[in-house]
C-alpha cells in the first residue's frame, strides 16, 4: 500500500491476486453497507447531523460508539457530548518571546486527541521565522529540523485552528458538518462530513486537516476519554481539526489543554474570555496582542504576544 | 394512450442504440473499456482512501476538481450557442440547440461524477439532499453549485427530450413551450458558471481566488473552448451523419471565438499587471504560476504552453482566411481546448492552494490513478453524448420516427456513423 508522501512510487505495484481481491472487498462493501452488515452500520448510516439527535438518539449513539471503539482498541472507551459551561468563551495566547520551537506541543496534542500516527497528522504545526523579517508567512519553514532549538536568529510561531469568531469554514460547509459552538469553539461532526473539503480551502490558518487514508492509531496509544465532537477516532475520508481540547476543557472543573500542559516554557496561556479576571483578559489589556490574519476579519480567539 | 406512446419511444431508443455500423460499435467498445479501467481506479481508490491521489492537506482539490470546473464552462457555453444561433437566424437551428443542449447533459454528467469521486465519503451524498439531510444553502457556494448544476442539467434534459420527442412522432415542438426554456436556459448557462466561479472567488483565505475579475475571466475563456470543441462536433457529425450544418454558422461562431478570446485575454493582462505592479504578498501564487517560486515551477511550462496556444488561436480566429480555411481552423480549436483546458484546469486550482495558507509550497501532479479515473469520467461523457447522438440524429434527419400505429417505432438508419461516399449514395430521406 503506497504510503504518505511516497508519490513518487509507481502507483501500480500490486499483484493480480491482490487486485481481484481487493475488488471483491470493494465490490462486496462499495460505497454502501452490505445487505447483512450488522445492524450498528446502518444505525451509522442513517444517524442524523449531531445537533438534530434528540437527547435519547444521542445517547443510542454515544453507546454505539462506546461499544464500537472498546472492541476494537480492546478497552474501555468513553464518548462524551459533554455541552458547553454557560458564561464561557475560550480564548487562547501564545506568547512569541518565550516559544522555543521545541514542538512538544505538537506531540502532546496528537497523544491526547487520538490523531493518526500513519500517516501522521498535526493538528499544531511550528513555523521557524527569521527574527529579521517577522512574521512573514512566506518565508516560514515548517521542517527545520536541527539538533537544538532554539536557533540563532529564528522565532517560532506554533499555529492551530484560531478558533474564529467569523470561521469561514463554517460558512462553506454544504452540509453544515462543522460549527462554532455557543463556547466559541468550532466541530466537526465526523460522522455527517462528506468530505468535498471546501472547508480546507476556506480555512486561512491551515487548521483543517484530511484522512486521507484510514488513521492508523495503536491500540496502545489510544486515549480512551473521548468527546463526540473532539477527540474520538476518526474515520477515513472525513476533516479533523483542533478543538480546544473540548474534552478536557468542558469538564467541572476543567482541564488545561494538552499544549497548554506541556509547554516547557510557559508560552501556552489558556481561559475564559467572559471572566474579567482571567489570565487571558489580563494578557490582552496588558501585553502587545495580535491575531494572523486581522485583515481577513475572521476574528480569531488565539493570540500571539510578546510578555518580554 | 400517452404513456403507451412514452413507452414505445424508449423501447425504440434502446433498440436504436443498439444498432450501428462497424465504427460504431468500435467506438462505443473503445469508450467501455475506458470507461471500465475508470471503475477499476476508482474501487482501487475507494478501498485505499484518497491518498493514492496525489492531493494532501496543502493541496486539497487537484485534478478531478480542476477537470470538474473546465466541463462546467464547456456544459454553460455549449448553451450559449443558441444566442448566435437566433441572432443570425441560422437554419439548423433546432440542430444547433439540440447539439448543444446534449453537450451540455454530457458535459454535466462529468462535472457530477468528478465531484464524486472527489469527496472522501460518497456514501454520505445524501447528506446534501434537502429534507433528508441538511443542504447548507444559501450560505455554502457549493450548495449554490449543487442546485444550480442539478437545475441545468434537468432543464437541458428537458428541452432536448421534448423536441426529439415530438419530432419523433412527426410534428413540429410547441413553441410556446421550447422558446421561453430554450431562453431561460441563456441565464442559466452564464450562472452555472458564475456560481462556481464565485465558489473560489469567495474565499478570502485564497488571494489567487479571491479577485473579482474570477468570474468575468470565466466566462470569457468558456466561450473560447465550448464553442471550439462544438465546432469539431459540428464538422464531425456533418461528415458523418445526415445532419446537415452550413459553412457560415461554423465560421460565425470561430468569429465569437476570436472575440472572446481577446476579451479572455485582456482580462487575464489586467490581473497580470495588478498582481506584479503591486507586487504584495497576494503575488506570490501567480508567481508560482507564471515564473516558478523558490526553484519550484511544475505549472509553469503547462501555464506557458497554454498562453502560446491561445495567443496562436486568437489570431488564425481572428484573420478571416485562417479562419475560413478548415485545416487552420481546426488547429485552433484544438489550440484553444488545450489552452483552456490547462488555464481554466489545473492552471486556476492548483496556484489557489500553492503556496498554502502558511507558505508551504507543495507541487501538486496527479498520480496514474488519478489520470486513470479521469480518463474513465471522460470517456463515460463521450458515451452518454454518444447515445443521445445516436438517439437525436436520427430523428433529426427523419430515419427514426414513429409508425403508422402510432406506436412502435421505424429504424431507418441502422448504421449511424457512415462513411461519407456512402452518405452521398444514398439519397436524402429514402
């Protein structure tokens, strides 16, 4: 099986046997359920856009998938629909003058929202910037990748969904598969994405990322506390995105962000933007604050600072 | 007995399509083996995932999508030949409008199946159908595309059918009701296309895209290259069938496609001199497009070529004696279904996501799958205009009509693709 990044291989190396074999499988399980597919595949078939449940198809569903991902990771799987906390809009800060491009973040991030390790996908990717130009997109790299960080001369600019206030991903959507909720933080229902992926040409940050190939998350690495909406596993040919950690952050009392946990240097602040006396207000009213992309008026909830 | 009579008309439509010369079934045959080898990628891309594509996070729509915008514009301008058509008062007239319509149904079953075999899950397309799912409309431009696209297609249908139909049983179409369709469906070939130019235009996050000449640039290259390949069809289909198309209708539309092209090309000089004049982050794309950027240049000897192609088209079009001279002719319509083919395809997709949203250059090529399956969609294109050919020449001619029953119908023509000297043998309407 052609692996990512790997193209340029001849795309056809598979044997006659293996050719017929596969499709029969397709043939047999195209792009429809089999006519004696157990009953949970036609329920996920014909399951409704996620804000259309009513609260009992809602927790048929979430059995479902307790029972589908705990026999096939082999262990206890939660999916939660935990709703958002009233008098909570999240808001994030990342402070520039400390972030060392150590990408911590990133792998944290892809432990605990059950990413797919093959082929692998970044929710949160650090872009190395030439202190002498700033940020400047078109001269960011993505790759470096040198003994040590940090490196003479360079920044680092982690970026991720911006969480919007106007994403014009939700707009594109012709499905309306993705949506910002009443906390400020923009799903996707996995199991309603067709995935045409107009939301990533939308999306100006790059936060949108595509399952290309069916995930492939070990049983091992698996992170069994899952949200419906956020981190439980995904199926191929659907759009994934960060959300905040929306299992972590809706529980009473909440929980940081993976990112936020990791980070070695402090540059990861996270809170509630409705709270007069949170870390993110203060950070706003008193640091030199800026959002990518002002002029697109997408209105992100992710600021990058300067504290030093 | 009109349902009786429906039904006499379809089973004398299969039986009709079955029936053909040796070309005929030659090229029918050719077009299945295509057609299969095309299903085979895509159940081989079904059981993998779109990741046998070339396209990735950085590059999202490739070659099928790229494919999927040139046909909307062939599908839209193969309509707007009916307005020359009534202008000029051609003759074959209802020839011209059937032609084109049936092009355009064509063409449309395309631009549907590359939208298919794009998305990641096709199990889930009746997720943009209104009561059973949600169909985002009118915030999602897609959804505008879904309508419009799905509205075209049927209304083309319907024209096409009702004329053959009644011609079939031998009494001219109510013009009452073909004139105001044949006229609504002016407009709506021009917002087929506009609305899925504005489905790039609308997005801020594309600086490439979002330039409002998008639209006006779309249009104007559709009337070089839907009416270029109708002129083949034309000259293809006189040759040999016994429909008979006069000189001057071809030369007049090579004439509307000298003009188009320069508006075509003076649109794309203003976005050329905008971009590189101003020279801001949002040159970038172009950039990339037109001279490679940072030793990365895949499009830039397709972009050129395409250029050339159009530039040489637009003067053998617009100088009469080249024009009316059908060995120089027919260079430029082929010149001009390229150019656009490759500035209109890949040449708008690809430079819209590249470089990506944060700077990343990937260099996007489609995989032997992709083109496998592309190669499937188009030749399953050629076979369902092949059929309504087959269906409408016929009638067109006066060798397919009903019978004195009123019901069962009378093959004259069994052969369908004729050599021409046989054509001049026999007499017309024997």
């Amino acid at each position: 099986m052609p692996t990512q990044g790997k193209r340029d291989e001849p795309a056809f190396r598979m044997s006659r046997r293996k050719m017929m074999k596969g499709v029969a499988a397709v043939l047999g399980a195209m792009a429809l359920p089999a006519k004696d597919a157990p009953a949970s595949v036609w329920e996920s078939f014909f399951q409704k856009n996620f804000r259309e449940l009513s609260p009992d198809d809602l927790k048929g569903v979430l059995a479902r998938l307790e029972k589908e991902y705990s026999e096939k990771y082999k262990k206890a799987v939660k999916v939660r629909a935990t709703p958002p906390v009233e008098g909570i809009l999240y808001g994030y800060g990342l402070d520039l003058s400390r972030c060392i491009g150590c990408r911590r973040c990133v792998y944290a991030c892809v432990g605990e929202n059950n990413q797919s390790r093959d082929p692998q996908i970044h929710w949160i990717r650090v872009l190395q910037l030439n202190k002498e130009r700033g940020v400047d997109l078109e001269d960011a790299e993505q790759y470096y990748n040198p003994a040590k960080v940090p490196e003479k001369g360079h920044f680092y600019m982690p970026v991720q969904c911006q969480q919007c206030e106007y994403p014009p991903c939700v707009k594109v959507c012709p499905v309306q598969a993705t949506w910002k909720e009443r906390d400020g933080i923009t799903v996707v229902d996995y199991n309603w994405c067709i995935g045409c992926r107009y939301c990533m040409a939308a999306c100006p940050y790059g936060a949108r990322h595509f399952n290309w190939k069916k995930p492939g998350l070990p049983s091992a690495e698996m992170n069994p506390e899952t949200h419906y909406l956020g981190n439980r596993p995904r199926p191929v040919g659907v759009v994934e995105k960060c959300t905040f950690c929306i299992q972590r952050v809706r529980n009473i009392p909440g929980r940081y962000t993976a990112c936020v946990e990791i980070c070695p240097v402090g540059a990861r602040k996270f809170g509630n933007l409705l709270d007069p006396e949170s870390e993110m207000r203060y950070i706003i009213e008193n640091k030199r604050v800026f959002i990518l992309k002002e002029d697109l008026n997408t209105r992100p909830k992710f600021f990058y600072f300067y504290a030093t | 007995m009109p349902m009786r009579m429906i039904w006499g008309f379809f089973k004398g439509t299969l039986v009709l399509v079955a029936k053909g010369s040796k070309a005929y079934y030659t090229w029918v045959f050719t077009l299945l083996c295509f057609m299969g080898i095309g299903f085979l990628a895509y159940l081989y891309q079904l059981q993998h995932g779109l990741i046998i594509t070339a396209m990735r996070d950085q590059v999202s729509w490739g070659f099928y999508i790229s494919n999927f915008t040139f046909l909307v514009g062939v599908a839209a301008a193969a309509v707007l030949l009916v307005i020359p058509a009534y202008v000029y008062h051609w003759k074959p007239l209802k020839e011209v409008a059937v032609l084109g319509e049936m092009l355009a149904v064509s063409a449309m079953v395309m631009c549907l199946l590359f939208v298919t075999v794009d998305i990641g899950r096709p199990d889930r397309f009746w997720h943009l159908i209104p009561k059973f799912g949600i169909l985002n409309f009118p915030q999602s431009l897609l959804a505008w595309d879904v309508v419009v696209l799905n509205i075209y297609l049927v209304l083309n249908l319907t024209i096409a059918v009702y004329i053959l139909y009644n011609l079939y049983h031998k009494r001219e179409p109510n013009k009452s009701f073909t004139t105001p369709l044949l006229l609504f469906s002016i407009p709506a070939a021009v917002s087929i296309h506009t609305v899925t130019a504005f489905l790039y235009n609308g997005l801020a996050a594309r600086p490439f895209w979002n330039a409002s000449i998008l639209a006006p640039r779309f249009l104007a290259s559709a009337f070089c290259s839907g009416p270029a390949l109708m002129i083949i069809l034309f000259q293809v289909i006189r040759k040999y069938t016994r429909i008979e198309i006069r000189n001057e209708a071809i030369f007049k539309v090579a004439e509307l496609i000298a003009y188009s092209m320069f508006i075509n090309l003076f649109l794309l000089g203003a976005e050329v001199f905008k971009e590189f004049y101003s020279n801001t982050v949002h040159l970038a794309p172009l950039q990339y497009l037109l001279e490679g950027l940072k030793g990365h240049n895949d499009l830039v000897p397709y972009i050129w070529t395409a250029m050339i192609f159009n530039v040489s088209a637009f003067f053998l079009f617009l100088i009469p004696q080249t024009r009316e001279n059908y060995v120089t002719l027919n260079i430029g319509c082929v010149l001009i279904i390229i150019g656009v083919y490759i500035e209109k395809g890949m040449g708008l997709v690809i430079p819209g996501l590249v470089p990506d949203t944060l700077g990343e250059i990937y260099e996007y090529s489609p995989t032997g799958i992709e083109i496998l399956l592309t190669m499937g969609i188009w030749a399953t294109g050629l076979f369902v205009y092949t059929l309504l050919l087959r269906v409408a020449v016929p009638i067109l001619t006066g060798e397919f009509f009903v019978g004195d029953d009123g019901r069962t119908a009378v093959i004259v023509d069994t052969e369908f693709i004729r050599r021409a000297d046989h054509l001049a043998e026999q007499s017309y309407r024997d």
